[in-house]
C-alpha cells in the first residue's frame, strides 16, 4: 500500500480508537473532562452551535473536525518516519504522540481558546490528555507501518 494511503488509514483507525476511549472513559468516570466536551464547547462559543445544531449536532460536528485532524496528522507521521526509520513503530509513534500533544495542547488550544491551558489544568486531566495522544502516536504508526510494508 502506498505510505500515505497507509497513513491515513493508520490515522483515521488511531483517532477513532482515541475517540472511543474518551467517551467510553468519560461514561465510566474514569477520565475528566476531555477534549472532545471543550472542543464542543469551543465551536458552540464561537458558533452558537447547541442552538443551531442541537447538542447532536454540536458533538458530530467535533467528531468530524476530530477524524479530519486524525487523518491529517497520520500524514504528518510519516514525515518522522523517514527522518527515524530504524525506530519501532511503537517507540516512534509515543515520541510523536507525545509531540503533538506539547505542540497542539500545551502550545496552540489554549492560545485559541480551546482548553484553559496546561499549566492551569489540574495534573490528572493533563495525564490524561497525554496519554491518549500518546495512544494516538502509538495506533496511528503500528497501524500505518504495517499497512506500508504490506504488498496490497
């Protein structure tokens, strides 16, 4: 399979497991308020959205921003990937899991308002947005390597 088919395949399959996990965490209590509830938030502040779209709408809407930025990234894995090559794909993808996070949580969402910043986020909600954006690396390149050393 071509490497960036296998890519966004392999980011897309990763965002929807990391979609799952939060809203299954979420109704189990296990996680905090995650950041697919404050990019709803977010798009109903900017948007008006719940009055629009309904709450349905508002959450298909994120969940929709969410797997387009899923996909994307999954091509901005293998960026990295031929930069380390050598790396299994695991080890790669929690240092790029682990990269997105600092860039676009720690870095860009509070500066656009989506989240109230890291350093203002208590450490259990800051663990959790970590870990599953390194879930997301991890899923995103065992995923996509696989399919791009398979001859489809």
């Amino acid at each position: 399979m071509r490497r960036a088919t296998a890519d966004i395949i392999g980011g897309l399959a990763a965002g929807f497991a990391v979609s799952l996990a939060m809203d299954l965490g979420r109704r189990a209590g296990i996680l905090h308020h995650t950041l697919a509830e404050d990019a709803e938030d977010w798009l109903d502040r900017a948007a008006d959205t719940r009055q629009h779209v309904g709450e349905g709408g508002t959450r298909a809407m994120e969940q929709a921003n969410h797997m387009a930025a899923a996909a994307a990234f999954g091509i901005g894995y293998s960026l990295l990937r031929e930069r380390l090559p050598a790396l299994p794909a695991w080890g790669l993808g929690a240092l790029y899991g682990a990269g997105l996070y600092v860039i676009n949580i720690a870095g860009i969402a509070p500066l656009i308002g989506l989240t109230e910043g890291e350093r203002n986020a208590p450490a259990p909600v800051r663990a959790e947005r970590l870990g599953l954006h390194v879930l997301y690396g991890v899923l995103t390149a065992v995923v996509a390597d696989e399919l791009a050393n398979e001859r489809l």
